[in-house]
C-alpha cells in the first residue's frame, strides 16, 4: 500500500471509530508503517471523525518528525509495537467502551466463550497501568506485545495491531465485540466456558489455516 493509499484508509478507519463511539473527542490514534523507517500516524489533539488527508503525520522510527504535523503523544505505544513485531505494519488505539469497561475493571478478556474469538483473535491480556504518553505505559505493554494481538491498558483503553489497517481495525472490532458479549452474558447468569477439547480443536484449526500461529498461545490464560 502507498502513502496515498493509507492517508485515504486511516481517514476512513478514523471516521468508523468515531461513528461507533470506540473514540470520542480527539481520543484514540492509528498509524501505519509505510516502510521500515516511516510511520504514517494520525495527529495530536483531532477528532478522529474529523481528519484529512492531508493532517495526518509522518515520523521516523523513533517518533522523529518528517513533516510540520505533529503526530499523537501516544505514538511510542505503536513503535514499540512495530519495533517488537516486524509482521505488523498497522495499529489502532481506542476507548471501546466495553473493552474499556473491562480495563478499569481490572480484567482481561480471557475466557473461551465465543469459538470465532479463539480462532482469529485470541486472548486479550490486561496490561498494569502506565500514564499515558509516557514511558510507563510502553514498559507495562512489553511482556505482552510478542504472543498477543491486542491488549487492554488498565483504566485506559485498548489496542490492537495487525499485518493491515483493516486488520488491526477488526481486531478491534473484535475485542469490543466480545467484551459487549461478555457483559450481556453476566446479566443472564454468566457466560459458559467451552470445554478443554473444543478449545484445542479450534486452536488446532487456526494453526493450520494460519490464522494464528502458536506463539500466540496465551503464556498466562493457557489456551488462548
């Protein structure tokens, strides 16, 4: 994908996480690796329902300025992410008001309840808290950027990242999804586990389809 190309794609993920309420205000942040020492990265302190084209920022590796726009002060969570991960070229950062409803809750999104969840996202660990825009928040991110495709961030919101912009966004997607479902089913009594082998079939079938590969075996929950 081009430069040109991904200024239209974030513009247009921005605006779908605006419209679902993931972000409100000038919350939240995307960007995307153009190549192995470029960022494209939407801006500080804008709307993410209100971007342009040409308002969105362009930094080095290490969060360098390459042009008059200023990138989002949360950018060093995406390079730390693209610096651990060189199979990701996007990342999208939230507030998903059930995911985020999780993180202040101090729980991750770690039960196997929802078979397709197990198959393209699995498990979503909540990280300790860091401040944002800080150090703290990265350093708290790093035991669990390698094995997994999204997180929590305690008491703040969630991220997820991928090999595409859609990726990353439908990870998302995902994650916000499956928390609102979870929530739901507390209402009813509670969601029901599914059982020990079902949980290896359908890790055995995303293995081999490549819809994750097994480092994504969750080191904490067990089989996510």
């Amino acid at each position: 994908m081009d430069e040109s190309q991904a200024r239209k794609l974030i513009v247009e993920i921005g605006k779908l996480l605006y419209e679902r309420s993931y972000v409100v205000s000038s919350d939240g942040n995307v960007s995307f690796r153009l190549d192995n020492d470029t960022v494209l990265a939407t801006p500080t302190m804008t709307c993410k329902g209100r971007m342009t084209e040409d308002c969105l920022a362009l930094t080095d590796m290490d969060g360098k300025p390459l042009t008059d726009k200023k990138a989002s002060s949360e950018l060093a969570m995406h390079l730390l992410i693209y610096k651990m991960r060189p199979d990701i070229k996007a990342v999208c950062h939230a507030h998903p008001p059930h995911g985020t409803a999780f993180a202040v809750a101090g729980l991750a999104i770690d039960k196997p309840i929802l078979s397709e969840v197990i198959l393209t996202l699995g498990c979503v660990p909540l990280t300790d808290y860091g401040t944002p825009s800080t150090n703290e928040l990265t350093e708290a991110m790093k035991p669990y950027v390698e094995h997994h495709n999204a997180l929590l961030m305690a008491n703040h919101g969630a991220v997820a990242y991928g090999e595409d912009l859609w990726q990353a966004f439908d990870r998302l997607e995902t994650l916000e999804h499956t928390a609102k479902i979870a929530i739901l089913a507390k209402t009813l009594g509670g969601a029901v586990d599914l059982p020990a082998d079902a949980i290896e079939k359908l890790i055995n079938i995303r293995e081999k389809a490549g819809y994750l590969t097994d480092a994504a075996r969750c080191q904490s929950c067990g089989y996510l």
